[in-house]
C-alpha cells in the first residue's frame, strides 16, 4: 500500500463531536507545531446548534507559507466522531492515514484498502485509567494529541510548555493533562513505527509572528481607535468582537483614580436599537461603533441611511456569513457588499474597508474612525466568518504613541465666534465634507439636533428640489473626496516594467488562496498580476490595473459576483474583461479553484495537477 509522505507539508482534519471539549485539545496541537516555527494554519467548521452535532478542525501545514486552505482531501484524519466516520474515511487522500479510535473494529463497509489505518484504543485507555466520566471525555482528547506527537515527530517538550502555560495558577490540572499526553505518546510508540512518513521538523518560519483571530484584533483595534461606546445585539459570527473589546477596555478603559470604566457597551434589544446607540453615541462626540453579521445588517439599513443623510460618523463591523436569511450561520461568505455599498433606501453609498489577515483587522478598525470621523460617514468593516473566528498567522499589531486622531472638521467655540452664521450643510472647501460640532459646544450656534430630512445648507428643513440636488450631489462629491482618503489596493506585478496580459483582484480573506494560485499558475507558465482591492470606493490605481490588462478574473466568495458588479458600476468597467471566479460553499475559497478556471480559459486545462475540487 502507498504512503503519502511530506515534512511539514501536509492537511491534518480533526472529526469531533461538538461540546465534547475537542477545540482546546485541537488548537494545542496547531500551536505546538507554530511554536516549532513551521507555519500553520487552523479552521474550525461548526455547526450552529450547541452541542451534539459534528464538528471539524482542518489544520494545513505548509513550511512554504501556503495558508489558505488547500482543499482536495486530507493527508491525516483524527476520527474520534462515529456519527461521521464515513464521511471521514472518503475525506482522506490515498495513501493518507486514518487515525481511529479501536476500542470498538471498524465497520468494514468502511474501509479503504488505499489508506493507513491507525488504531489507538482511546476509550478502553481512558476506562482502565480514569473514574470520572467527565475526565474519561476530556482526556480522549489530550490522548489524541499525545499520540499524534509521536506520531508526526512533534516536540514533546512544546506540548508539555503549553500545558504548563493553559493552566497557569491552576496548577492542580497541570500533571493530569501532562500524563494524558505521555498515555498517547507512549502508546503510538510502542505499537507503531514512529515517525510516520508524514511529519513536522523544526524551522524558522514564524520567528516574530503571533496566532490570533480576527475578532480579538478587531476588538483591540477598536479600543486603540479611540472607541468609547459600543451598541450591540450578539449574533454569530460578530458576537466576539464586542467580547474582545470589552475584555481588552477593562484592562485598558479604567480610570486608575476612581476605577470606574471610561467605556460604555449596551447590549440592546435588537440590531436596530444597536446602530442607533452607536449612532447617539456618535451625535454626541463620542468614537462609537456596532457590530454585527449579515442578517443584522439588514436590520440595521434603515439608520445607515439616517447616519450617511445625516452625515454622522460611525463605525460599523460586519462580520459576513453565508445568507440569505438566516443561511448558513457558522459558515464564510463574501455575501454583503452590495448590501453593505448601498445600504438603505435612495441613492446611498458607503464606505467599506477589506481586511485580509488579524493585523489588518486591528490596523484598519483603529483607521476607521479616523476616517469616519474626516469623511462624517459610515465606515463599515468587512471581515468574515473564516477571518474572524479562526486564529491566522499575523505580525504583530503595533502603535504609535504619539499618534493622534483625526477627529475630522470639527469647530469649537471660539471658531463659532468668529462666524457670523454657522452652515452645518455648508460645503466652505469644496471637497463635500462640511464643518460640524459636537453639541453643547456653543450657546447660540452650532448643530444640538439632527434629522433624516432633505435641509439646505443651514440644517433648515426645505423641500424645493434644486436644493435637495444640491445636497445629494454634495454627498457624491464627497464620496469621490473618500476615494483619496481610503486604503489603496495593493499590486503586485510578476514583471515590474510590464503588466502581465492578465490580472487577478481579489479582496479580504481571498488573500492566501489569490496568492498562491499565482504560484501555481506560474509553474504552468502563465503569468498574473495581483490586485487587492482594501477600500470602497475604489481608488484611482483600481482603475489603472483594470485598464493596463487584457483580462481581469475577480476572485469572490458570493454567487453573484458582487465585486466585479461594484466595479462594473463605479468604474464603469468593460464588464467583458472582468471574468469572474466565484465559490459560494460556506467553505473558503482554494487556491485550486482559481488556478483552475485561470488556466481553462487559457486553453491548458488538460493539466492533472490542478484539477482538485474546490
């Protein structure tokens, strides 16, 4: 029989049962091999009910650097869930290796005479050495993990580091998990040949990089951002972005002199309730911000629609899953833009930021209020379920002290004296972006109320239509301002001198797969571009890169293509040379999906290699 073999190159799927306390096992075995200096990366694929259904772990492996997830099969699969065990054994590549509890034979209409099969007695070992039902459950999992380091070659001394550093101050737990660990590495060592063709060694390739999630840079960024009220309804999969950003403002947020909290974060009745703390929160001076997911940005449209008339600046973080409706609430999808670009009624647009990786995710939520606040304007942040909720490679995040925010045109008293009359809708520097104040900043002048209504340029009420277009046309004009202000897209040229006939755009957490099928592609011989799209709208050097190129692919999580409609759009974009490459499973995009259709349409489909599934 083969064997697949590969150093630190590899797929690892995990097959749990959800709420049997699998995930903390399963992310030490990720950092234990990102603690050896190899790049990892883990997803976690959830149900949505609480506890009882399947669940997976997928960790990739990849020395060279190759994050995104891979697709096609796993090299090794841990199966610990006999509800899904059939569908694990077809997951496994041949010559992978199946790695399975045998307290009890497997089915034999189960077996694949082209895979390894390892079996450890993980529940006869638990039985003979624990009492507790409890401990017999959790201890499976630590088992696992100890076998599997004598089995992949793992550091044992890491594992046992990390254990030691999970129960600090609770030392009492330190030992037994230590001992759960050496039953299954004792036992993978002695009945098995150790290490399997299939391993890790140590490297050097994360040396100054960190494991965090999305969600937890987000929420730090927030705090950084100056953020001082949040307004919130808990929905899946944003729900821990406000968690961080409580967690980090009560280390962060109180006032050393009297301990009380220099934050304020509302739990409101619903997502509409939430924007429109945020929103009062921003009236009134302070950074504020929401956070939610698809379904509560469709609640929440009708207040975007009061904070783009009305120009306030607050920031929104939407943390995208697969919709509509309720859809699919523990999977990844680019699915909101069209919904987030033009939210609420009338001609509406917003600003959104594309994050791609944890940094970006603390570096542009600080920036956002920075920007919402210069532009006076919704700021929406795009993230996604596979950014936010799964723990990523990333460079530090990092501040600057002495840096201050840009609170935007703001007057204070003294300017509100020397004005003879204040025009809150009065465009004085012909960028679109007027002058306001906070209230109460002035006895008689500046803005105390605000209202969703067509006014001129003093805030007065009017319905005569050639001011009411004078206003809108305004708005436009200082959307176009924000295409200055924002992010740029990031190129990459294979030939800095010359564009390559074809280029690829993509956004977010399309990232690693855009990446590396640019490497695959150009082991076949055919060259391409890279355009990452950070902002709408789009800056100059978008356009720049779509006319420089025969053919463009955009890349996108969605079904419907809605970045290359933006484009086509704002841009005006000949839409016959933006060809789109769409996946829309609930999984993340792979590198092989886009490399794929590249190279089909490059009449060199007949390539085995890159023919995977996506």
């Amino acid at each position: 029989m083969s064997k697949l073999e590969s150093v630190n190159e590899f797929v690892i799927r995990f097959a749990n049962v959800n709420g049997t306390g699998s995930a903390s096992a399963n992310l030490m075995f990720a950092k234990s091999i990102f603690r050896m200096g190899i790049p990892v990366a883990p997803r976690n694929e959830f149900p949505s009910n609480i506890q009882g259904m399947p669940t997976w772990y997928e960790v990739r492996v990849s020395e060279k650097g190759y994050l995104g997830r891979r697709g096609g099969g796993a090299d090794i699969v841990v199966a610990m869930n006999s509800q899904s065990i059939a569908r694990d054994m077809q997951s496994l590549l041949p010559g992978g290796y199946f790695i399975y509890d045998s307290t009890k034979p497997l089915p034999s209409e189960l077996v694949r005479s082209d895979v390894n099969l390892i079996g450890i007695p993980i529940s006869e070992i638990c039985l003979r050495e624990y009492t507790d039902p409890r401990q017999r459950q959790l201890f499976k999992n630590v088992i696992y993990v100890g076998a599997l380091s004598a089995l992949l070659d793992i550091d044992f001394g890491v594992l046992k580091r990390m254990i030691k550093d999970q129960f600090k101050g609770k030392e009492k737990l330190i030992v037994p998990n230590i001992y759960a660990l050496e039953l299954g590495h004792q036992y993978a060592s002695t009945h098995f040949s150790c290490p399997l063709p299939i391993r890790v060694q140590s490297s050097d390739k994360t040396a100054g990089k960190l494991m965090i999630d999305g969600n937890s840079a987000t929420g730090l960024g927030a705090v950084y951002g100056g953020a001082s009220v949040c307004g919130w309804y808990p929905i899946t999969p944003s729900t821990s972005v406000v968690e961080n950003f409580m967690k980090y403002a009560e280390r962060l947020r109180i006032d050393p002199a009297s301990g009380k909290k220099n934050f304020a974060s509302i739990q409101a009745e619903d997502e509409l309730a939430a924007i429109g703390v945020a929103i009062g929160g921003a009236w009134n001076g302070a950074r504020s911000f929401t956070a939610t997911s698809g379904p509560g940005i469709s609640l929440m449209t009708e207040f975007l629609g009061l904070a783009y008339f009305a120009e306030l600046p607050i920031v929104l973080i939407n943390v995208q899953r697969a919709g509509p409706s309720t859809g699919m609430p523990t999977r990844t999808q680019q699915p909101d833009l069209l919904a987030c670009a033009y939210a609420s009624h009338g001609d509406t647009k917003q600003v959104m930021l594309f994050p791609a990786d944890p940094k970006e995710c603390f570096d542009l939520t600080a920036a956002s209020f920075d920007l919402a606040e210069r532009i006076q304007t919704p700021v929406i942040l795009m993230s996604d379920l596979e950014l936010g909720m799964n723990d990523h490679l990333s460079d530090p995040m990092e501040w600057d002290d002495l840096r201050s925010y840009d609170r935007g045109k703001v007057l204070d008293a003294e300017q509100l004296d020397q004005m003879e009359k204040f025009g809150r809708y009065l465009d004085r520097d012909g960028d679109g972006i007027c002058y306001r104040t906070y209230p109460g900043t002035h006895p008689e002048k500046g803005a105390f109320f605000t209202r969703g209504t067509s006014r001129d340029h003093y805030a007065i009420y009017t319905e005569l239509g050639d001011i009411y277009v004078d206003n809108v046309d305004r708005l436009n004009r200082k959307f176009e301002t924000a295409a200055t202000l924002l992010p740029k897209a990031v190129i990459e040229q294979r030939k800095p001198k010359k564009a390559s006939k074809l280029g690829l755009l993509y956004f977010g957490t399309t990232t690693s797969a855009a990446q590396e099928a640019r490497d695959q592609l150009a082991e076949q011989g055919i060259d391409v571009d890279l355009c990452r799209v950070r902002a709408f709208p789009f800056g100059q050097e978008v356009r720049d890169f779509i006319d420089s190129h025969e053919s463009v692919y955009v890349a996108e999580q969605n079904r419907d293509g809605q970045m290359r409609t933006l484009l086509v759009n704002e841009l005006d974009a000949p839409g016959q040379k933006l060809v789109s490459v769409l996946h829309y499973d609930g999984l993340p995009i792979t590198a092989r999906c886009i490399s794929e259709r590249i190279e089909q349409d490059q009449g060199d489909s007949a390539k085995p290699n890159l023919k995977v599934a996506n």
